[in-house]
C-alpha cells in the first residue's frame, strides 16, 4: 500500500531488504558467539564469579541493596527539588516583565552549559569550605546539589517549550473572559501542557537516575555502581557479573519508571476526553431550549 510518506517495496526491493535482514543477524550471532567464547575463554563465565548472586545474601544485603538506596535517595531529593524549580524558571522564561525573563535565562543557559560532574565537583568544594556539613554526608550534598542546578535547567526549557506548543487560541480566549496571567498559566496552560511534557520529563529523570553513578566515579559517593567496584573486588575480580547484575538492576529500574509514566500519560489523556452528552438532531431542532432561553412559540 502507497501514501504520500511511503511507496510500497517492489519485488527487487523485498529481495534486498530480506538479505540485509540475514546478513545483518548473522553478523550479530557472530558478535554474540565471538564475545561468549572470549568470556569463556577468560573464564568470566565460570559459576564460582557469578555463585555470590544466586545463593545467600551476602552480595545483596552488604554491596547492592545499600548502593541501591544510596542511588533512590539522591535521585529522590533532586526530582523533588528539581522538578518544581525547573517549573518556576520555565514560567519566568514567559514573563511580561523583562527583568524577569532576562534572570531567569541567565541562569537556564548557565547551569544548561556546565557538565553536571563539574556542578558536583564544585559542590562539593563549597560544602567543605563554607558549611558545617560532615565529610560522611558532603559527597550526597554534592551530588543533589550538581544534579538539581544541572536537571533544573533542562526541565525549565522543557516546561517553556511544552507551554509554547500550546495553540494560541487556548490564551486568548482565557483573555477573553477575563483571567489574570496567573491564573491563565495555573488553570489553562500548565494542566494541558504536563501530558504534552510528560515523555520529555520522565526522560530527563531516567537521566537523574544514572548520573548518580557520576557521584559514586569521582566524590566517594557510595551509590549502586561504586558498589560493584567493591563487590567485584571482594568476590575474586568478577567485573563481568558485578556489572551485569548492576546493569540490570538499571535497566528494571529505569524500565519501571517509564512503564509508570506511560500509563500515567495514557490515564491523564483519557481523563481530558469529553464526556458531556451528544447534542441530538430533535433536539436540536426543538423550537426552544434552556440554553438559549427561547420560548417554544413561533416569532
């Protein structure tokens, strides 16, 4: 079948495009064996490195469960933080007043520019010479902080595009019956504009997760990956299996949190569907209605 985006393969091209599709598995089946025989061949696959994981609990309650928490809780305080600052500087970006708009860029495009590890390098500097804060709890400040100033700036111009994409007729007829600019942006545009900034958000919080692991690589911070580290070490220098079972852990992590945001999106557009009743034609042909206030009498 044919559209105005796609033409319909003809014979040759069929033939092509199942070749491709053969030599291309092949060459991934190739790939996979290649990198299963090196493995076996270094003896990375061997029970006794990957043994610790699937009997007892030592692995589990000593390195991955507490690296795990370490990872939710930094993750948890700079969504909480993040997402409503990320809110309010992406508003401030469509303020009337000038001032208002200029500041809040400035800082958008400054935090947006810098490395997130940069942002929790010097954090952690701050904390150490400025705070009271003890060595044990300045690396989880640090990271907090880089991924709040960093993740803030991205979701505020997520915030003004995913209000920018509005159409315009939503704020003018808002104007129309009178609404403040604040409650224009509380009752109209924001509520519309979250299902339309939903997938942008939850992706830059897939990316909060991971870049905690930027904390456990540089300041000390014991998270989920700097756990595998320690694992592996402990177990015999099994990297193979520490770093798969914390990959893993990733994938599901991450995997659940866009599965929740998905079906969150799905409810909130159901939720937004009309639900009056349907206008029928006698009813609509009825010489008068409560809506308009006629009498049933011909004029």
């Amino acid at each position: 079948m044919s559209s105005v985006l796609y033409d319909a393969q003809g014979p040759r091209a069929k033939r092509r495009n199942i070749v491709l599709t053969v030599v291309f598995l092949a060459a991934v089946a190739a790939l996979l064996w290649w990198v299963f025989g090196t493995l076996n061949d270094k003896g990375q696959l061997e029970w006794a490195l990957w043994k610790p994981f699937f009997s007892g609990s030592e692995a589990w309650s000593t390195y991955i469960w507490p690296g795990l928490e370490n990872t939710l809780k930094a993750a948890a305080l700079a969504v909480v933080i993040a997402l409503p600052l990320g809110a309010v500087f992406g508003i401030a970006r469509l303020s009337d007043h000038v001032w208002v708009r200029v500041i809040a860029s400035v800082v958008v495009e400054f935090f947006r520019s810098i490395p997130v590890l940069v942002l929790m390098i010097f954090g952690l500097a701050l904390f150490a010479e400025y705070t009271d804060v003890s060595s044990d709890d300045r690396p989880l400040y640090a990271v907090v902080t880089g991924l709040v100033l960093y993740n803030a700036s991205v979701l505020a111009e997520i915030v003004r595009a995913g209000i920018l994409a509005l159409p315009k007729g939503q704020s003018e007829a808002a104007m129309a019956i009178g609404l403040r600019k604040g409650q224009l942006m509380r009752q109209i545009l924001l509520p519309q504009a979250v299902t339309t900034m939903l997938p942008a958000i939850v992706s830059q919080l897939v990316v909060i997760v991971k870049d905690t692991a930027l904390g456990g690589a540089v300041l000390t911070y014991s998270e989920l990956l700097s756990s595998a580290n320690t694992m592996s070490a402990y177990y015999g220098a099994n990297t193979i299996a520490s770093f798969t079972v914390v990959a893993l852990i990733y994938i599901a992590l991450n995997f659940a949190l866009t599965t929740f945001a998905s079906w969150l999106e799905r409810r909130l557009r159901r939720g937004k569907k009309s639900t009056g009743a349907v206008l029928k034609a006698d009813d609509a042909n009825a010489p008068g209605t409560a809506a308009t206030g006629a009498g049933g009498g011909g004029i």
